[in-house]
C-alpha cells in the first residue's frame, strides 16, 4: 500500500523523495508551495508508512506511483524525483507518458550505473548486512550535504534514514544498480525536463548533470551554488521559486 499526503490546491506537482528518505524530507517545499499548488507526496514502496513490494525494480517503483496517480485520477502533471526519485520519475515518464506533462530530475542522472558504481551498491549491501541499517544511514547521509552546511541541518535526516528496515534500503540498493540506462530517452523525448544541480554535489557531479541537460529538445535548468546532493534543505526557497517558474514553462 502507498501512502502519500496531499497540501494545497491547485495545478498538481508530485515531488518524490530519494533513497533513504520519506515524503517528510520535502516539509519546506510544503511550506513554501502549498499556497500556489496542489502538492502529491507520496512514500515509496519500503519507505515512511509505505509497506515493501516484492521484486523490486525501478519499474515497480514507478507502477505503484502510477497507481497512485490514476486511483487520484491525475494526468498531464508534474513530477519531479530527488536522487533515487529522479530514477523513479524517469521510469514513471517512459511507461506512462500521458501521466506526465514535464518532469524534473533534483540531483539525479539519466545514465545506468557503471561497473564501479554497482559494485559500490553491492558493497553496500553487504555493509547493511553486516553492521546494520542504522549504521548505514549514520555514514551515508552526512556527504550528501555541502561540506560547509552545518551537520545540525543533516541531523534530523539522519534520525530519519536510521529508522528505515534493512529490506527496504537493500530492495532499493538492487533497484538502482539494475536500473536501464535512460540517455537516449531524454534525448528524444519532447516534454520540459527540469535539472536541479548542486554546485557541491560529491554524488552526481554537476558537470555530469549540465551535459545530460544539454542533449535535451526542453531543459530547464537549476543551479544551486550553495547545496550539495540536498537543495530541497540546503536552498529550498530557490528550489520552490525555480520549481514554480518551471511550472509555467
């Protein structure tokens, strides 16, 4: 079953979470857009109050996002997907394009992982088996910020990736290394793709996202010169205004 929590009203805008987050880490976008849209949160499977599926993959994920939408009864929306949640968006856009009128990758990347890269997850898998999931949430999530952001502002989503069940954070380590590779899509497809970069990202490199953004037929871009992986707590005002002049792009 999914969860999800819905503010506001107005044009939809679905926002979901990454890997080792809730639909909690978006709580300032809420704050700062619920007066201008109607925002659709939801959990994904093995996340927050969401329970797990079996046989995980990228595509399951964007499933049970699309039966959330169509049980909402949305279409021609907005989607945008941090991290992991990019990945997921990029599936939900392929196989069910007439839910989505643009969408937006917040830290995230169109390319498969690389041989190194799976081999990290699978490393980490391992450590989650080894030392536990609390231990892996603990050493993750802090290089996920500017190294200049202070560790209080990490603190609380840290508390929260340290609740998160060893089954859903390996389930979704599986689902990310398996996951296509998704170049050739946005370059060819012809809907607005939004790309939130950070000056400071040690996980997705803004140059790497500046050149996927530039193969695109309608990219919008986003920099944000003082976040890491995390603008959506590092600058959430200048995601929540760039986010709303996406929209009416």
């Amino acid at each position: 079953m999914i969860h999800y929590d819905r503010f506001g009203e107005g044009d939809v805008l679905v926002l979901i979470h990454g890997f080792c987050e809730n639909n909690t880490c978006f709580d300032k976008q809420v704050l700062l857009l619920k007066e201008h849209c109607k925002i659709i949160l939801p959990d994904l499977p093995g996340a927050g109050k969401s329970s797990t599926i079996e046989n995980t993959t990228l595509e399951s994920y964007a499933d049970s996002m699309a039966e959330l939408l169509m049980a909402l009864e949305i279409k021609d929306t907005t989607v945008i997907g941090h991290s992991m949640g990019g990945y997921v968006t990029l599936a939900l856009a392929k196989k069910y394009p007439h839910l989505i009128k643009r969408f937006g990758l917040l830290h995230s990347t169109a390319k498969a992982d690389d041989d190194t890269r799976k081999s990290k997850r699978n490393q980490a898998i391992k450590l989650i088996d080894e030392k536990g999931a609390k231990f892996y949430a603990t050493n993750f999530i802090p290089p996920l910020f500017n190294p200049a952001t202070p560790i209080e502002v990490a603190k609380p989503y840290i508390k929260i990736g340290e609740t998160f069940p060893a089954s859903g954070l390996k389930n979704a380590l599986a689902a990310m290394r398996d996951r296509e590779d998704s170049t050739k899509f946005i370059s060819e497809v012809d809907k607005p793709i939004f790309w939130g970069i950070g000056e400071f990202d040690a996980l997705i490199p803004s140059d790497v996202m500046l050149q996927q953004a530039l193969i695109c037929k309608q990219s919008y871009i986003a920099h944000f010169k003082q976040s890491g992986h995390m603008s959506h707590i590092e600058e959430p005002e200048i995601l929540a205004k760039q986010i709303l002049q996406f929209m009416v792009s």
